[in-house]
C-alpha cells in the first residue's frame, strides 16, 4: 500500500496543477508553445486554451507572446510565469516528501502489520 | 488563493478515501450499514459494492454483518476497520496541516504579492 494524492492551486476551482505545470515548463525549455504542446501530445489550440484559462483564474499573463521577427516567433515565459513554474517546483517537491512522511507514520511498517 | 488536494490509500489503484472513509464513520456510529447509506444519501446496494470493493482492494474484511436477533440485525466495522478510520482521520489531520503549512511557506503572503 502507499499513499496516492492530487495538489493543485485553488482560485474559486482548480486554478493550476500538474497539467499547466508540465507545459509552462516546456514552454520555458523550448522557447514555443508549438514545441511545448507538441511534447505533450496536445493541439496548440488546446495549449493555448489550457494556458488561457490558468490565465484568467490567476489573473497574471503567462506568456509574452514575440509574434514574427527573424527566428519565426515563440513564446516566453512572463516573469510572473517563471516565478509561479519556480514556486509550484519547491511547493510540491515540499508536499511530496511530507505527505510520504505522514503515511509512513500512519501506515508504515511500524505502525502494524495490517496496513502493507 | 489556497491549496486545492485529494488524498487517498493507493493498492494498485485507488483504494480508501474520503468517501468510504464517511460511509464506515457512519456505520461506526449507527451499527448499520442501512442507516449510514441513508445518511449519505446513498442505495444500500451501492454502499455494500463500495465497502466491498475497498475489502478486495486493502486486503481486509470491513463490516461483520450480524444477521437477524431481536434487533433485527446490523453492521458492525471489523478490528480492522475500526483501526483503519482511526488511522486514517490522523493522517488527514496531519496532511491538511502540513499541506496547509507547506502552501503558506511557498505562496502565501509573506511570499511574494503576487500569489493571493
């Protein structure tokens, strides 16, 4: 047995989790939203609206988008973005060891021999 | 903002959470599955397929059903279930507090202003 577990950020709903996490992150390596949603299987359509929605239930701008120029565009992280990408990393690597903690307490070896 | 979480029991997939957890509290105080199912606004024939499919999942018998009597039968929770609802409210007071306390060190306000 072991401990399973969602955490997310919650603005009046789920705001951001894994899902925008793994793509601002991308977005971040990649410099393009195209190569980012590529990465993740995902349509650039469904990507943008992804990011739009976190947009709107933070209220920050993820993205700044560089439309045209001699590299084609891409997209780059707000510092806003890199702040929360940053943020989100240390929040859940914290949670992670904590909540593994908690359950070996609980429910680990120690605690009897009926929880395996 | 806050922090947004689901916790669970995980034995090849998920196996204990918060509403079985509800469901066998109920039987604890009423001595019936009968009634518990009623309170949570839940058929009968649905709470008795959800505790059985956490039996199969942890491994454990939940319920000793005393069949007819004077008082017309019941539902009793097991050793087992007795010290899995203990456990299990433990857990989740220490999750929700450190949880609580890890989203405050990374977002709350004393973080930065731009996570509220």
């Amino acid at each position: 047995m072991k401990i399973g577990y969602k955490i997310w950020l919650d603005n009046h709903g789920k705001a951001f989790g894994e899902g925008p996490y793994a793509l601002l992150k991308r977005v971040l390596e990649t410099s393009s939203l195209h190569r980012a949603a590529r990465q993740m299987g995902m349509s650039y359509s469904k990507a943008w609206r992804l990011l739009h929605t976190v947009e709107k239930r933070l209220g920050v701008l993820l993205l700044e988008r560089k439309i045209g120029g001699s590299s084609g565009g891409g997209s780059k992280l707000t510092v806003e973005a890199r702040d929360l990408v940053i943020r989100y990393e240390r929040f859940r690597r914290d949670a992670e060891r904590s909540l593994e903690e908690i359950y070996q307490r609980h429910f680990g070896s120690t605690s009897g021999e009926l929880w395996k």
